[in-house]
C-alpha cells in the first residue's frame, strides 16, 4: 500500500508505506565499493535488509523521527538487493541508496 509515492532505482520517497519495496543495484568494478544511503521516516518504523551472496541480512532500522545517513557495506563485483520492510504503516519517508567508491 503506498499514497503519493516515488520510486526509482536506489530512491523511494512516500506520503504513506506499508509493506516491502526491492532495490537493486550494481557494481561493476574490480576494486571494492560501498553504499551511500539515508533514510528518514515522519511516522512508523522499518527495516532494511540487503543479499548480496543469496541470503538475506538485516543492515539498519529506522524509526519516527530518524534521519540515518552513512556509507557501509563493502561491495564486490556483482548485484546487491537492498529490501525496505516496513513493521507497520509508515508516513512521511524517503530512502536513497548509491554506490560509491
């Protein structure tokens, strides 16, 4: 369920969320990379996950109120899946995702 909602690759922007939403992203490079991300969430929680090796890991949770930003994870030549799992209805978020060297 989603009101007023943007998505593309590595970005999702909502008035409302409730549920699960899969970004995929790339790296295609020989040396290791990262993931630059932020996220923040006006109402709700939720969880992001990321499979990079074919098994689901949880990365980070943000609350009400959060603004996470970092870069993590160490990146290798391949795909890397990042799920947003929301734990109940959420408002007012915005998730974004790159890769970086």
């Amino acid at each position: 369920m989603a009101t007023l909602y943007v998505h593309s690759n590595g970005l999702m922007s909502f008035y409302k969320f409730d549920g699960v939403q899969a970004h995929t992203l790339s790296w295609d490079k020989d040396t290791a990379g990262h993931i630059r991300y932020s996220a923040k969430l006006g109402k709700g929680s939720a969880t992001v996950y990321y499979d990079m090796d074919g098994e689901k890991k949880k990365w980070f949770t943000v609350n009400a109120g959060d603004l996470v930003e970092a870069t993590d994870l160490d990146l290798k030549k391949g795909d890397v899946y990042i799920l947003v799992e929301t734990t109940e209805p959420c408002e007012d978020g915005r998730f974004t995702f790159e890769t970086v060297d």
